[in-house]
C-alpha cells in the first residue's frame, strides 16, 4: 500500500502537478489502494477536486485513494458535493 500526503492551500494551478506526481507513483508501485494523508488541507472546492482527479488516475492504475487525517468538515464537503461515494471502501 502506497502512501502520499496532500498539504495546502491548494491552487488549481497545482492540481496538475500533483496528479502527475501521484500517477509516476503508481505506475511504480502499484497496489490496490493508496492511503493520501490530507491532515490540516482545507475545506473547499479545490482541494475536493484535486482528489476527485487523484481518485480518477488511481482507478486508471487498478487502485483506490483512500483518504487519511481528513478533518469533519471536508468530509461533510464531499458529501454536501455528493461525492461520498468516490471515496468509500
């Protein structure tokens, strides 16, 4: 199980980036699921979309992000958002 950590704020310009780097892991360690530790990110649409991109490129690999240190309220973010789903075992 591979691991990487988000810190923010994010941008949008820095989505990109990290996908990248995210994917080059995956495609070098390989592994059903992915732990990506987000403690201390905030909570707004930027850094839901950046994982919503992660989650997508780690679907392309065969693996899952699984979401680590997430604070209560960007979880009720995603669910508000309605993407609950995307990140569920």
């Amino acid at each position: 199980m591979g691991a990487f950590a988000i810190r923010g704020p994010l941008s949008p310009a820095d989505v990109p980036g990290l996908c990248d780097r995210v994917c080059e892991m995956l495609a070098n360690e390989g592994g059903e699921v992915v732990m990506c530790d987000v403690e201390g990110v905030g909570p707004d649409a930027v850094t839901v979309d950046a994982l919503c991109r992660l989650q997508v490129a780690a679907r392309r690999h065969a693996c899952q992000v699984r979401l680590r240190g997430a604070s209560d309220e960007l979880l009720e973010l995603i669910a508000f958002m309605g993407l609950t789903d995307v990140f569920a075992d």
